[in-house]
C-alpha cells in the first residue's frame, strides 16, 4: 500500500513516497483536496480491497519537506469489516472546504452506499444529509468522484458501481443543495459492454468550465483500457470524440483527472 506522488513531468517525487497502512498488501485508494481549506491539497486515502481490511479512511499533509499523517482524518467509513473503502475529495457545500465521500468496496453483498463527511481542518463529522445508495442492486459497493460538473461552485458526485461480475456498468452523477442529495437529469450512462463496474473521474478536460466525466472499465479481462469522456451541459451526457487506448490488452482502466500544466 505504497502510495508514490509524481510531478507533471511524471518524475517521481522522492518525498512522497509512503506506506498509508503499514502493509505491503491490497494496495491503496487515493484522492487529494483541500480539506483544511487552504491553497493546497490534502492526500486522502481508503484501504486496499483486501478481505481483512476494513473501509479506513486516512489523510496526510505534505509541507514540501515531509508527509505527516493528519491526526483527525482517521476513520472508519461504514461498519463493513472488509473489502476497503473508495474515496473522493470535493467542496459539495461551496464551504472552501473540501468534503470527503467514501464507498464500500467491492465486498459481494456490500451496498453501493455513499457517506459525505466533513472536516474543516478540526474533526471529521459525518454528513447526514450525504448517505445514499448510488445504484438499485447492494452489491460490490461502488466507485466514486467529485467535481464541478455545472459550473456553480459546488462540487457533484459521480459513481460506477463496483467490479463484482454481475451488475452493468453505469456511470450516473448526484448533486448536493446543503439539504439533500438529488440525481442529477440526463447524468446516466452505460459506457461499456461489462459487467465488471467502472471508474470515474471529474475534471475539465473540454475546458469549457464544466468538469467532464472520465471513464474506464472495471476488471474485465475482454475489457480494453480505452479511456471515454463525456461533457455535461445540465440535462444530457454527451460523447466527446476523445477516445485514448491508454493501454493494450484487457481489464479495464482506472481513470483520474488533473490539471498537471497550471
């Protein structure tokens, strides 16, 4: 569960470069975010999927110099004993504060259920308001991202279910109004001819000010890692022509998006 930083030329940064669990097993779920609401971001983690590790949910503070776990962003997501947690990093509330979402993990008969929990840079608290089961079947959790996909200041959710091998892969997006989640019009889509889940990402990659959505497919071993994009224009998900095969072979694509050249 090594997690390793690059820079945007992809250079390895030597400082960051750390264990999250102390385990050489199942690997590890970043996302990154100011979740103390400064200019910088905030390294965010879930447990790797393995049978004996429970949804944990750290963060760590990077000052350029050394990585040092944040002693309040220590917890538990879900009272599931196994399989991990998904996380994702977002303002949902418009706050300056990034709010984290964490997911169950692929666990056979684990719900897609997504929790919101707020930090402000002083404790964790869940978010009442932020619990909700991204898709119908409570099966292999679920995959989940956060960004601006409408270009209001609050950040949304978007999640693909879990790669257990029974449920079609749908990408479908959330919003929060600070009361209550709502599913977002036309933010549906089957991007893949899988049954393995998919992996989101958010980020504007259209450059239009809306965050786009990023796709690849789960696990699948006839799956091909093809990279899909699709923009969001409030009431429909549209193709964009940009379809990269990132890599040959099978078993899908786990996608994330960042501006790298600021």
């Amino acid at each position: 569960q090594s997690l390793q930083a690059f820079d945007p030329a992809g250079v390895a940064m030597a400082k960051v470069n750390f264990y999250a669990y102390g385990t050489l097993r199942y690997g590890v779920d970043p996302a990154a975010g100011a979740l103390d609401g400064d200019l910088w971001d905030e390294l965010l983690t879930g447990a790797g999927p393995g049978l004996v590790f429970p949804p944990h949910v750290r963060g760590f503070d990077f000052d350029m110099t050394t990585v040092r776990a944040i002693p309040a962003v220590n917890f538990y997501a879900s009272s599931y004993p196994s399989y991990g947690a998904r996380v994702a990093a977002g303002d949902l509330d418009g706050d300056r504060f990034a709010e984290i979402v964490a997911a169950p993990g692929p666990g056979a008969s684990y719900a897609p259920t997504i929790r919101g929990f707020s930090y402000r840079g002083a404790v964790v608290q869940p978010m009442s308001r932020v619990v909700f089961d991204a898709f119908p079947a409570r099966q292999y959790g679920a995959e989940t991202a956060e960004g601006d996909v409408d270009a209001d200041f609050y950040d949304e959710i978007a999640a693909a279910p879990g790669p257990g091998p029974t449920l079609p892969v749908r990408f479908r997006g959330f919003g929060f109004d600070d009361r209550a989640i709502a599913t977002l019009p036309g933010f549906d889509v089957v991007a893949y001819p899988t049954f393995f889940g998919g992996s989101p990402s958010l980020g504007d990659l259209v450059e239009d000010g809306r965050e786009d959505l990023a796709t690849g497919a789960g696990p699948d071993p006839a799956a091909s890692a093809r990279l899909k994009l699709y923009s969001y224009d409030g009431t429909t998900l549209r193709p964009e022509p940009m379809l990269l095969l990132a890599f040959p072979g099978g078993y899908g694509l786990q996608v994330a998006a960042a501006n790298l050249d600021l």
